[in-house]
C-alpha cells in the first residue's frame, strides 16, 4: 500500500538531515505507527507522503503512485489530519466538514457510514464554530474531515498530541473500528504507551528508523533481563546503581528505575546487601518486561 | 464550477461572520472620505505675516491693510526692525516679513518707483510659495491701483500691457476638495483591495489551513479565483459607498459616464487584488504582509499623484509613477469624474492597468505553490 525507499530530506543552509534514509513499508488494512520523540522527523515523512513536500532523495509511493509525479492521484486518495488543528476555526463544524466533502466531490450522505460512530458524538454542537470546540471534539472533527472522502490510506500526523487520555483511549478504539473497514492507517505519536496498539511499529529517531516490527516483536527482541527497582531517594538510587560493578544501564522510569544487569544476573539479596552500604533502603524488587519505552532507550543507548 | 461556487459560499461566510473587518470595509471609507479631504486642503491662509513699516505714510498704510483684507494674511507683527521680525520668523510665529523702506511714498510719487523686501520662511515649502506668490500678487494689484490714480486717464498708456485673464474649468471655483474627494477614493479602493487580499491567504498559511486545502484536488486557479471574487465585490461595494459618500456631502456627481467609471473600476480591482494575491504567496504571516502592504502603500499614495503633481517629480520619480497602478486610477477617476472624459480617452490607462492584471495574477498564480 505504502512504499517507501531511502527517502532523505534535508532543511535550510545547514543541511540538516531531518529524514535520513528512510525505508518502510506499509501493507493493505495495516495500522502503522511511527514512535518517536519531537524532532524525529516524523512530521516531514507525514508531509512527503501526502505531497506537500518534496524529497531531497529517494522514493516513495503511496497506493501505487509516485509522490513526486503522480500527486494529483494521491490528493484524491489519501485523507491527512496534520498535527496541528487547521481546519477553518470561524466556521462550524457542520460547515467544515460540508466544505471538505464538496472540494473532494463528495456529499457527506454519501460517506456517511465512515464517520457515523464519530460524528454523532459531535453532531449535538454542530452549529458551532470549530474554533469554540474543546481539544477532543476538535479532534473528532478533524478525523471525519480526512475521512469524508473515503481515503485508501489515512495519514494521522500526532492525533493525540494534547489530548485528555480519556479521549487518547477514544481515539484509538475510532482508529480500530476505522481498520476494520480496510482503511490503511499510518498513525504517528510520541507516547510509547500507544505504540502497542498499532499493528506494526518503526522507531525513530533523529530521521533515522532504528527498528521496525510489530510491537510483540521489539519487546520481545529486548537482550537483556529487567528488573524494576523502587526506592524512597530515587536519585540516590539511581547514582548507587550506576556505581554497581555488575550493572549494564539503569534509568528512570516513573516511580521506578529500570536497569539491566551483565550477564550472570544479580539477586535481590545481592543488590539490597550493596543498596544498605550506601544508606538507600530497596523498596521494590521485580522482574519485568521490556516495553516499547525500555526498547526505544535500549536501542538509542547502542 | 461547482467547486468555485463552494469556495465562495466558504470566503462569504467568513467574511460576514467577522463582524469587525466587515465594519471596517464600510466606515472606514465613509469616515475617511468625510475627514480626509477637508483636512487635506492646499488652499493655504492664515499666513502670518510681520510687518515693518520704516515709512508710516499714508500709501504704506494702504498697503498693509490692502494685504490683510485679502483674508490670505494675518497680521503677526508691527516691528520697528527687521531683527525684531526675524525674531518672530524664529519663533514660528510669522511666515513671511514684509519690510516697507523710508521714504515709500515720496519715492513712489517723485520717481515713480519704489521698492519692497518680502523673506519667506521656506521650511514649510507649500505655505511660503503660495504666501510668497500671493503677496506678489496682491502688491502687483496695489501698484496698479497706484497707476490709475497717478496717471491721469486721459492720457493714453504709452506702454503696451498683456493683461492676463484666466477661467477655471471643470472646477470653476478651484475648490480643492472637488479635486481631493475621486484621489482619496482612489487610494481607499487601492488599500481596501490591497490589505484584504494580502492578508487572507496569508492568514490561511498562518492558520494552517492552507496545509488542509494543499492535500485536497482542489486546482491552483480555483483555489485563486475563491479569494479574487469575494474581494472584487467587496471593492466594488467600497466603491459605491465612496461615490455615494462624494454625492452625498461634497456634492460631487461624476460628468462622465458611470459604465466607463465602473469598468475601469473592475480591472484595476484585478490588478490591486492580483497585487495582493502576490505579496501574500511570499510572505508567511501576516505581520510581514501587513508591513510589506505598508511599504508599497506608502508609494502608491504619495507618488501616484495624489498631492504632488506627477509632472512635477524628477524623471526617475515620473518612471516609477509609470509602475504604479494607482496613478492611472487616480487619474482616471479625476478625468471622468470631473472631466467626464469618454472611453476613449482613459483607453490608455485602461490598456495598462489591464497588463498590470494579467502579469501580477499570472505572477502570484506561478508563485503560489502546492508543495514546498
């Protein structure tokens, strides 16, 4: 559905690289996500991809046609929902999405069915301006806007960026259901926490793709066994494992430290026994599974 | 077609939901053609005037007042010295000394001549010219008077004499706002047009909504032709309100024909907007819009001829006249206002203004991209 090769974009005088050799692929009915932090590059994928930027080097099509020559086609085909809100604030939300159907010559009747289950959570303000909308029903209808013309593939650029996280879990139950009518979706979002819910996941970061595969796979993937440790000081803990012989890494994450061990592993007796040497009572003590957030920092740490 | 019909409705609904804008667009041409054109008056009086009268004759004495009932002077200052008057020249409160010599009226009556000394202060250049040249004017006056007193009317005149006389036409009474009103409704449809197209797709880039329309199939010209027509109409619409406003308070009625007017009208809006249409695909908000609006504002204004006379101006002020559409409007609207000058005659300025639509529309459509 989605083929990307080596595309490469470079910014401004400094030649910065903000895609560097990227390669991917996107199959029928996927949904696909790009995880990575600000600044990945993620955005200017999205915005080559739907034609409105062109790349430095490489190729890449989208349902079959070039982003470069064929762009007409992919305009027709594709829906784009951009990071930021840019759908007119001073009309309503009846308007916009009348709007969005009539240059795409479409009705909104006709595609209905895409964008019931959304739109009937918004339609009581319809006649509002989208300005006034609160962040989630902004949300809403921006979805319905990309989708009123019964994309192929549907590009959502950071959807849940500013998001309440009731509406975040909202939303990605509407992506599923979006899935289920065989729309393709490439889907891209800072929070690791999301990552799980996409099909397939690439890794990005500073435009470079560090792994792709499903989710399972790259937690999977993770090389070493993972304990959670909790303290009271938690910077204190952090500092006394960093100075542990046998660990590997450690970081912060939430309320506990992560760390990896060298290979012979450690007991909890043996870090408790070191911890008390340096004054840190252990809290917690577990093993656990690598998460998509563990791998992310694993693999910017090689 | 259907998709320009949608653009419309979309650009209408905007602009009549911003109630302020919409406000603007009607009471500021009001107010301003109200405002502007009796602030804006060449006609210069109230010019103060030191005297120094070194004769105190009788003939001086008919002078000064000669010179203050002509209503253009006030009397700031009887001095006994022009150091004195000088020191109200320096204290901006006179604008012009005229120093009367001792001896003024034995002179003028033994030797049949005398003279006077006027010092301008030239700092405000428009006040001393005019000053300067009414004085003259009002001593050239007195002098004949003095003839016709001094020689006796039976005597023939020995010296031939080309008197000038002079009638105003379609103006007859100089008045200079009949002059002003068609110029400053000129330059309000030229900044009407202007600002609003500058700033509009400017604002869709600022918004980000233009990001939205880009992905969409909608064609390059369609998307230019949805701002131009709103736009178009809503200058044409300035237009009426400042012709009705000129009929209304000054009394002014256009001479020529109105069709004529409008067409002009209609094709300098398609340069003015196309004008717009371009500084708007350069710029990315719309503070630099609104300042590069400003910029060429400032020169449409005051080289198009609207104070200064463009025949006036160095060659290369004329050259730069020559590229600015407001000077063909202004002459235009003076030419068939006041002069009611037929098709024919602004067909020159028509035929430029047309080129200035066709290569500034061109231009921003070329200019305004899809992609970056």
């Amino acid at each position: 559905m989605i083929q990307v090769n080596n595309i490469t974009k470079v910014y401004g005088k400094e030649k910065t690289l903000a895609v560097n050799d990227v390669s991917f692929s996107v199959k029928e009915g996927e949904l696909f996500g790009l995880i990575g932090p600000d600044g990945a590059g993620k955005t200017s994928i999205f915005r080559m991809l739907t034609t409105l930027l062109l790349p430095d080097g490489g190729s890449a099509t989208v349902n079959g046609f070039d982003i470069v020559k064929d762009f007409k086609q992919i305009r027709n085909s594709v829906g784009y929902m951009p990071g930021k809100f840019s759908l007119y604030q001073d009309l309503s939300i009846e308007e916009n999405l009348n709007f969005f159907a009539t240059v795409f010559n479409t009705t909104v009747e006709e595609n209905y069915h895409l964008i019931k289950d959304i739109y009937i959570q918004i339609e009581p303000f319809k006649k509002r301006r989208a300005g006034k909308l609160s962040g989630g029903m902004k949300q809403k209808l921006a979805l319905c806007c990309a989708l009123i013309h019964k994309p192929t593939v549907l590009f959502l650029d950071e959807p849940t960026t500013g998001v309440d996280p009731v509406s975040r879990k909202e939303f990605w139950e509407m992506l599923k259901r979006l899935k289920a009518q065989n729309i393709t979706i490439v889907v891209s979002t800072p929070y690791m926490d999301e990552a799980t819910l996409c099909d397939r996941i690439a890794l990005i970061q500073e435009g470079k793709i560090l792994s792709i595969d499903t989710p399972a796979a790259i937690t999977a993937s993770y090389p070493d066994e993972l304990i959670a440790l909790k303290s009271e000081k938690m910077s204190a803990l952090l500092k006394a494992l960093n100075e542990f012989p046998k660990i590997k890494s450690v970081y912060a994450f939430g309320e506990y430290a992560h760390a990896a061990f060298q290979e012979s592993g450690v007991t909890e007796e043996e870090i408790k026994t070191y911890l008390t040497t340096q004054q840190i009572a252990l809290l917690e003590f577990k093993k656990i599974e690598a998460t998509i957030e563990d791998c992310f920092i694993g693999f910017l740490k090689n | 077609m259907r998709i320009i019909g949608f653009l419309l409705r979309k650009e209408f609904s905007q602009i009549f939901r911003n109630k302020s804008i919409l406000a603007l667009i009607i009471v500021m041409p009001v107010m301003q053609l109200i405002i502007l054109p009796l602030a804006a008056d060449y006609e210069v009086k109230n010019i103060n005037l030191a005297v120094i009268d070194n004769d105190h004759s009788t003939y001086s004495q008919r002078l000064i007042s000669k010179i203050t009932a002509s209503g253009y002077f006030k009397l700031a200052g009887y001095n006994a010295s022009f150091k004195d008057a000088f020191a109200l020249i320096e204290s901006d409160k006179a604008d012009l000394i005229l120093e009367i010599p001792q001896h003024f009226e034995k002179n003028l009556i033994r030797e049949n001549k005398q003279q006077v000394f006027i010092a301008v202060n030239a700092i405000n250049g428009t006040k001393a010219n005019l000053g300067g040249a009414y004085l003259a004017g009002i001593l050239r006056n007195y002098n004949a008077d003095l003839r016709l007193q001094l020689i006796s009317p039976s005597k023939v005149d020995p010296l031939p004499v080309i008197e000038i006389t002079s009638s105003n036409w379609f103006n007859a009474y100089m008045n200079y706002r009949v002059f002003m009103v068609p110029g400053i409704l000129a330059i309000l449809v030229t900044m009407i047009g202007g600002f609003l197209s500058a700033l509009n797709i400017v604002k869709e880039k600022e918004v980000g909504t233009i990001e939205q329309i880009n992905v969409t199939p909608i064609k390059k010209h369609h998307f230019i032709l949805g701002k131009l027509i709103p736009f178009w109409v809503l200058g044409n619409v300035v237009f009426t309100v400042g012709l009705l406003v000129s009929w209304l308070i000054y009394g002014i009625i256009p001479v020529g024909n109105l069709l004529v007017l409008y067409g002009f009208i209609w094709v300098y809006l398609l340069a003015i907007l196309g004008f717009g249409l371009l500084i708007s695909t350069y710029c990315e908000t719309q503070q630099q819009a609104m300042f590069i609006m400003f910029f060429f504002m400032m020169i449409f204004i005051l080289m198009g001829g609207l104070f200064t006379s463009i025949d006036a101006m160095p060659p290369w002020a004329q050259l730069i006249a020559k590229f600015n559409p407001a000077t063909y409007l202004i002459e235009v609207m003076r030419m068939v206002i006041l002069k009611g000058s037929h098709l024919r005659d602004v067909l020159p300025h028509l035929g430029k203004v047309f080129l200035f639509a066709i290569v500034l529309n061109t231009w921003a459509v070329i200019n305004y991209k899809k992609t970056t």
